[in-house]
C-alpha cells in the first residue's frame, strides 16, 4: 500500500450557522460544532483509506470562542498520524463574520479513527508522506497523544 501526501485527504468544509444552532442567545451550540468537527474529520480519514472509517476517540476538543448564528464556519480538516489501522485527524475551526469579514478561530479537535472492512473489522491504512516541518510537528505530537492515550487503556487492571 502506498503512503499518501497529507494533503491528498485534507478538506475545507464551510457551514453557515442558522437559528436552528444556537441557543437563545444567539451562540451556536457546542454540540452542532462537535457534529460539523466530527464530519470533516471523517471525510479525511475515509478520503485517507479510501473506505470505511469510524470515530474511535477525540482527545481533544477546546471551544476557544463563541460562534453566532449568520457567521460563516470554516473546517480545515488533515491527517496528522496514520498506524496500521487508525488515523488522527485535525480539525481546526474558523467563524467568519460575513458582514465585517472578521475570522476567529473558535475551535480545535484531534480525532482518532479507524479504518473498518466490508465484514466491519480494522483495515490497513496508507501511511502518510509528511512535506514539510508542520506537518511533521504536528505527527510528532499526535504520536505524543497516541502514546498517551495507550499507555491510559494499558494502565487500568481489573476493579476489586
């Protein structure tokens, strides 16, 4: 299997946001962002492995400013990592005011998934061609997370 680029997965998904997201106050829920986080990272990992693949983890997901409702949502979705079976992908989210033209990044998620097979069981994945140094900065860090995240499940034993 051949290694891919990772810009041969990444995406950039733009949403308007609309009454039906957000809160009386006018801020779109946070859930409505996790849902719109949780499809761009999936078109990438399955873009990736040119299959099925299902959201296994997100190990991080900070809201780092409000969106409203009118603005413009930009998902700038890549593959940060791929093993065997899994991927980590990034998503980073920008709320554009269409009126002012003022961008805010108002969030930022790392989601692991895995790469599934006709029957439903893991599939193998490319790995990832890294071109240039962010891209290997942000693999060096997803391998950080993916170490820690293992060592997490290996450490809890049975319950007495």
């Amino acid at each position: 299997m051949e290694p891919k680029r990772v810009s041969d997965s990444s995406v950039v998904m733009a949403h308007q946001m609309l009454p039906e997201d957000a809160n009386p106050m006018g801020n779109v829920h946070g859930g409505v962002i996790m849902k719109l986080i949780d499809t761009a990272g999936g078109v990438v990992a399955m873009r990736h492995c040119r299959g099925n693949a299902v959201t296994a983890s997100i190990d991080r997901l900070d809201f780092l400013c409000p969106s409203y409702v009118g603005e413009l949502l930009f998902l700038r979705a890549s593959i940060n990592y791929a093993g065997k079976t899994s991927m980590e992908v990034g998503v980073r989210v920008e709320a554009e005011n269409i009126t002012t033209g003022e961008v805010r990044h108002s969030a930022s998620a790392y989601l692991t998934y895995v790469a599934l097979d006709r029957a439903g069981r893991p599939a193998p994945i490319p790995g990832i061609i890294l071109e240039n140094e962010d891209q290997e900065r942000r693999y060096r860090e997803a391998e950080e997370r993916r170490r820690i995240r293992l060592g997490q499940a290996c450490m809890e034993g049975p319950k007495s």
